[in-house]
C-alpha cells in the first residue's frame, strides 16, 4: 500500500486585513468540500485549506504564511486573494515569488486581484490571467463571481485541460427558445464558458441521436423544463443520451403552468428555478452548472487514486451521481466481479432495495466501502 495523496487539493491565502477575503475563502470551502450549514448536501469532498497569518512579527505586522505544501496532493489549485495591505507589505510580495517557485507543472495558481493596483505588481504568477475582481462592480456578486471562476479552473485543471466547460442547451422550441437565449446570451457573455450549442447546431443529414451523444460526452446538458419540454421526443432523447454517455445534467425548472407528464429521466439531478432577468439567478445557475462539472470529473480521478493508494483493482464502473434504475440497468448485464462506485452517503434502505430488485447481481458500494474491503 503505498500514502494516499489527495487527487485534489485547493489552497486559498488571503492577507488577515482583508476582511472580504476571508468572506470568499469560506464559501469556496462551502462550495468545494462541505457547506457546514448544510451537511445533508454532502459535499465535493475536495480538501480546501485556507492560509492566513495571524500572529505578528518584530514589527508588529502579520508575516506571510509558509509556502502551502503542495506535494501533499496530486495536484493543487492555490488562490491568492490580493488586496492593498497585501499589494502594499514587501514581505507578502516576496511570497508570491516563493509561491511561484514552488509551483509543480500540475498545480495551478490563480491570482485575484481585488483592487486595481494589484494589477501592478511584478510577479511570475501574472505570467496567465487572474481573476480581476474589483471589476465587478456589484459588491454582492462578487463572492458567486470568485466562486465560479475557481470552480471552472478546477474543472480544467482535473480534466487535464486548457478548453472551457461546454454545454449542451436542451429546450423545447414551442416555449423554451426565449429562456434559452436569455442563457445563452448572458452565461456565453460574462462566464467564461464555452461555446452553448443545441440540436439547432447538428448537421442537417445526420443521426441525431449520435451527434448528441457525441456532444453530451464532452459537455453539461442544461435542461430547460418548460410546460411543453416532457412531451417533445427529442428533448427526451436528448436527456436520454446525456445520461447513458455518463455526462451531467442539469435542471432548469422554468414549468410556468402544467406538466402533464413528467420525463421520469429528469431526475437524480440538480435543479435550479428560472427567475427572469436577475443577473443574481445566472451566477447561480453558472454556479450549478460548473460544481456539477466538477462533480463528474473529479470523482472518477478520486476514486481512481484511492484504488492505486489502497493496492486495489482499478475500477472503471464509477458514477458520479448515485445510481438510478437507468444507470443500474445499464451495468447489470455487465461483469459482476467488478462493483459500482458511487459517491458517498449510501443510499438508503427503500432505494437500495428497488434497484437491486432490478439488477441483484450487480454490487454498489461508496469510497468509504471501497476502502474498507481493501
């Protein structure tokens, strides 16, 4: 057995002055391993640890941290919130020189300048783009705006890419195009997101279903759930493939007065209520969005190193959602020696019953298990 070493781990260092700084740090801690309001949400699980100094030195002035040990993960993202008492101290200028020095060719670190004199320091950490944050000019978007921008260089940087997250816009053309483009319009905008495309976009003589599939396993699906979206067949074959190509999904909850029938394959996952023209619900939908990214990228990589750290048999039967009758009956017909890895809690008794009364042969076990049998 050789030491585990995190597949993931994101280090945020922030000047003690800064008052905002500590603000972000923790709801980057909230949104990336565990909101300590909300356990039963059970988070990413992604190790955030938050760097600040608070003792003093000689001259009264709080010393820069230690360099964060970086070797301790896979990879590491560092954040470094950069503000004018941190701009302005010499020593924590020095630091990001340290900081730079010590950076691997995994790891990445993304500065954010929250005033503008930032902007004119000289350090090898601005060789890329950071984060210009005093840019936003509503203070209260300014937390979900730093959030969603780390959470997107997380999804690039376990993905072993420099291309933005994709995604797949499935709507209903009768009622769902107006919603559709209002996204599409603000979150191509102002988010740093990749090309938004929908089965408009598919070639004309082609099989739709393929050129779907393709697409959704390379992407995010937002489902846009108006009144008329559950009856639209390719709606439904879209969310469909989605699922099988194992890509996240998405719901955006914009029903306005019935749903006759509900598409049974819109569940077990996100789902977020349209609210029209807040600049607020698309930050937060972008929130969603990309943790869900996150989400399917990270756990496969997670489960992956455990199973070299604890000396078991690779596993490439992972979901990052727990199961459902569609996944379950996708895996049944498949070897059994090889159980399914899903994230942590278990499910529970009523629900592990009915979708191993589907496929009883086929074993479903957490990381947590998973460790435990080794």
């Amino acid at each position: 057995m050789s030491a585990y070493r995190p597949t993931l781990a994101v280090h945020v260092i922030w000047h003690p002055a800064c008052v905002p700084a500590g603000r972000y740090a923790e709801a980057l801690f909230a949104h990336l391993f565990e909101d300590p309001d909300d356990l039963a949400s059970h988070g990413l699980r992604i190790p955030v640890r938050l760097w600040r100094s608070t003792s003093t030195g000689g001259s009264g002035d709080p010393p820069p941290p230690a360099v964060p040990p970086l070797k301790d993960s896979e990879r590491a993202l560092v954040v470094v919130l950069i503000d004018a008492e941190f701009a302005a101290d010499p020593g924590w200028r020095s630091s990001l020189d340290a900081l730079a020095a010590a950076r691997r060719e995994a790891d990445l670190i993304v500065p954010v300048a929250m005033t503008a004199s930032v902007l004119d320091i000289q350090s090898p950490l601005f060789d890329k783009q950071g984060i210009r944050l005093f840019a936003v000019e509503d203070e209260a978007l300014r937390e979900s705006y730093l959030v969603n921008r780390v959470t997107h260089a997380l999804c690039r940087l376990v993905a072993g890419t420099e291309d933005p997250v994709e995604v797949f816009l499935s709507h209903a053309k009768c009622d769902g195009v107006e919603i559709a483009e209002m996204v599409r319009t603000y979150l191509h905008k102002d988010s740093g997101i990749g090309e938004f495309f929908d089965a408009q976009n598919l070639l004309e003589g082609t099989k739709w279903a393929d050129q779907i599939r393709a697409a959704a396993a390379n992407s995010v699906l937002l489902a846009i759930r108006t009144d008329e979206y559950a009856t639209r067949e390719w709606c439904g074959i879209e969310i469909i493939e989605a699922k099988r190509a194992g890509a996240p999904v998405i719901v955006l909850d914009a029903l306005h007065t019935l749903e006759a029938r509900g598409f049974p394959y819109l569940g077990n996952a996100p789902s977020v209520r349209w609210r029209k023209g807040s600049r607020e619900a698309m930050e937060h939908l972008l929130g969603v969005v990309l943790r869900e990214t996150l989400r399917f990228r990270y756990f496969p990589a997670r489960v992956k190193d455990l199973c070299c750290a604890y000396d078991l048999a690779d596993h490439d039967r992972v979901l990052a959602r727990p199961p459902e009758l569609l996944t379950v009956l996708r895996e049944r017909d498949r070897s059994a020696a090889t159980p399914l890895v899903y994230p942590d809690p278990p499910l529970g008794t009523d629900e592990l019953a009915l979708v191993t009364e589907f496929a009883p042969d086929l074993r479903m076990i957490t990381p947590t298990a998973l460790i435990a049998s080794g």
